[in-house]
C-alpha cells in the first residue's frame, strides 16, 4: 500500500534492475490490488476465527478460503 499512495523507500531494493534500469515498473494501481489480494487471505481467516463482529454468515468465510486455497495451487 505504502508504494500504491507514492512511498518511494525501499523502492529501488526491491524491484530488479539489469542494465541499471528496472526490470519492469508496477503502476500505483496495480500495487494496490497485490496489497489487496494479499491481505483477502488474512481478513477470510480471521473473519472464520470470528475475530472480529460481522454479519456474514460463517460459510461466507469458509467458501472464501477454499477459494482461495484452489487460486493459489492453480
């Protein structure tokens, strides 16, 4: 998120460079979608942990993580 909004530290560590150019360069938006589908896991389990109050029934959660568990094997 903090690269998404244009925080710039730790910027050139982490993305590759040959030929002292960037390898490729992920746009704001596409940064926050990784930050997003990166955090979806987290919010899904301790949302079926019932962490946190939410009207959603369990097999919302539930649904969500098997999906989530073939997403990630495919």
């Amino acid at each position: 998120m903090y690269w998404g909004v244009g925080g710039r530290w730790g910027y050139d560590v982490a993305i590759p460079v040959q030929n002292g150019k960037p390898v490729f360069n992920p746009s704001k938006a596409t940064t926050i979608l990784l930050a997003i589908i990166l955090a979806l896991p987290i919010l899904l389990i301790l949302g079926r942990m019932e962490v946190f109050a939410t009207k959603l029934p369990s097999w919302f959660f539930q649904t969500g993580l098997w999906g989530e568990y073939v997403l990630s094997f495919c």
